[in-house]
C-alpha cells in the first residue's frame, strides 16, 4: 500500500513540473519595412504628376491628293526611310491620259488666242473678244499644272528622313484622296501632352517666356514601361485657354531620345514638375497623401521616423490643399523629418521600421 502512495505521489509531482516546463524565449519585436520619405528641408516646393502619352516629335499622316490603285508599296512598317524616299505610288496611266488631254485643250487655246491677237492687230476683232481667248488659254494652262502636280503626286514620298511606322493599306488597293496611307515619324526626339487642371496652372506666375517655365518647373517625364527613369524636359507649348469641357490646359513637353531604351509613340507617360509656393506667400510642404492618416480622434496625423533608432512616432499635423496625388500639410512638420510614406495605418507608436527596398 505504502509503494502504491508513493507512486501515485510521483506520477502527481510529474505532471506538476510538465506543466511548469521551462519558459518560452520571448517573441522578437516585429519590425515593419515601410518607404520613407526624406523630407530635406525642402518645404517650399512641390512635385506634381500628370498623365500623358508618348508621341514622336516630328510626325506626318501621309495620303494622296487624288484617288487611284496603288501599284506599288516598297516600304514595311519600322523601315528607316530618308527624306524623298518613294513609299508608295498609284497607277500614272489615268493621270497621263488626264495630263495628255489638258495639254492639248492648252494648244488649242494657243492657237485660237495666237489668231485672235492677229486679227485683233489687223483691227478685224474686238479687244473684247482677244480677252475671251485670253481667259480661254489662262484656263487651260492652270489645267495642265494641275493635272501635272495630280502626275507628281501619284508618287508618295518621305517628307523628312525618319521611319515608317504605321502603313494603313495594301499594296493594289483603290484608295480615295486624302486618306490614310501611311505614318512617318522622327523619334530624335519626343514629345508628351499634359492635361493641366485650372487650379494648379492658376499658380504659375504670369509674364514667363516657356524657357523661364522650364527653368522654374525643372520638368521631367517618365514612362511606365520604364521604372525609374527619369528624363529631362523643355516645355515648348501652354495653351493660353482652358478646354470649354475639362476646364483643363494643355502643355506640351519635349524631350531627347536617349538612344539606350526603345521608346514609342503611345506609351504611357507621367509629366513631373516643381511647383514653388514662395511667390503667392502660402505655406507649408506638400507630402504625398498616403502619408497622411487619422487618429482615433479624427485629427490628422504624419507617422514621423527616427533616423538612428528607426522607431516610429505619431505627430499631429494640419493639412490644407489636396493636388494630385500630394497634399498641403501647413503645420506640424519642419520639412526635415523623415516620415513614413506606406504602409501608415499598420503602424502603432514605438513600432520599429526598416527602409522598404524599391
């Protein structure tokens, strides 16, 4: 009975220290990648985005004047052509036929003013009626150059030495005047269109040549099939109008192939410029607006980040104007914190970051 008491004791004792086994290592604090944005003391400016396409700097839609069959079409879509270049021609035989019949209404009407103008001489006609012979032989000579141009014009070619990049049509096909043969283009350089909203071109000081823009603006456009480049850029062209619909103004930036990556007509492009608030008195940076989150409070706030110890602090702030993808903060922020730029509403104060890689 004794030896049962004690076994029953140590089966008891055993199960007391499994349950008391040793302590669990204790978890490591979690540390959240994030971006961060350095803000360097540059409160003054702003960098706005807008949307555009990519188009060849110098472009031609080219077509005949008159209609005809194409007999021959010696070019493919991305050949090199230099300028005068043949890139298609329509059958000449009704031209000829057109030229031939016009130059010899044009002798008859020589004829017929040449002996007018003798009898005229010999006072057996009227000044008025060497007029009418006159305007009749006029006539046919303006004919004779049109029908030549229409002549020369059965031939197309390159305007400018660039490449062909779009044909519209297939070799003897009819075609009518005026339509769409084909696209030549030079991509020495580009050229990106931007819709520029009312509110933002209202800040652009007034009495600036587009070289002075340029130089305050700092434009530079980048393509999205082309992360992270970035391409300097000259404003050439701003609308003095607002588009009656979009109540928007165009601009028109151009900017040098670069030669290393294949660019196109019809890409995807964002126009970047530096907009300086100094000159209208306002105040405050502009930080992008997923920087910005509430507290439970309902106040806005910017996650602000220690650069040695990485711990992330919320800071309440005031925020003003919303442009673009950015927006106004007017107080809270000296412009050379480092804050949080993603990832704000899994963040908690004391929580410690790490530089998310781009």
């Amino acid at each position: 009975m004794r030896a049962l008491f004690i076994g029953f004791l140590m089966i008891i004792m055993g199960g007391i220290q499994l349950a008391c086994g040793p302590e669990e290592a204790p978890q490591e604090a979690l540390v959240r990648p994030i971006k961060i944005l350095e803000l360097g003391g540059k409160a003054a400016d702003q960098v706005l985005e807008f949307p555009g396409t990519v188009k060849a700097g110098l472009s031609a839609e080219l077509g005949f004047e008159a209609a005809g069959k194409i007999i021959e079409l010696p070019v493919t879509e991305g050949q090199a052509v230099e300028e005068g270049a043949l890139l298609a021609r329509l059958d000449p035989r009704d031209f000829a036929s057109k030229l031939d019949a016009e130059i010899a209404k044009e002798r008859a009407a020589r004829a017929e003013y040449d002996r007018t103008l003798l009898l005229f001489k010999e006072n057996v006609t009227s000044k008025q009626q060497l007029e009418v012979r006159k305007r009749n032989f006029d006539v046919t000579k303006a004919n004779v150059e049109r029908a030549r141009k229409s002549m020369e014009d059965s031939n197309l070619k390159a305007p400018f030495k660039g490449v062909v990049a779009k044909i519209s049509v297939e070799n003897f096909e009819t075609v009518q005047a005026k339509q769409s043969i084909l696209i030549v283009e030079n991509d020495k350089v580009f050229e990106v269109t931007a819709n520029i909203p009312e509110q933002d071109a209202a800040r652009i000081p007034p009495g600036l040549s587009l070289e002075e823009r340029t130089q305050q603006a700092k434009p530079e456009i980048t393509v999205s099939a082309l992360p992270g480049r970035r391409f300097k850029a000259r404003l050439t062209e701003f609308a003095r109008t607002a588009d009656p619909k979009t109540r928007t103004f165009a601009a028109t930036l151009a900017f040098d192939n670069p030669g290393d990556v294949s660019l196109a007509s019809g890409m995807t492009a964002n126009v970047r410029v530096r907009v300086s608030d100094k000159a209208l008195g306002e105040t405050g940076l502009f930080v992008p607006s997923g920087a910005v989150s509430s507290n439970p409070a309902g106040s806005a706030i910017v996650w602000i980040v220690d650069p040695e110890s990485m711990i992330a602090t919320a800071r309440e702030v005031e925020v003003g104007m919303l442009s673009g993808d950015q927006i106004r903060v007017t107080r809270g922020l000296s412009g050379n914190e480092w804050i949080a730029a993603s990832g704000v509403n899994f963040l908690f104060d004391g929580m410690v970051v790490s530089r998310l890689s781009e």
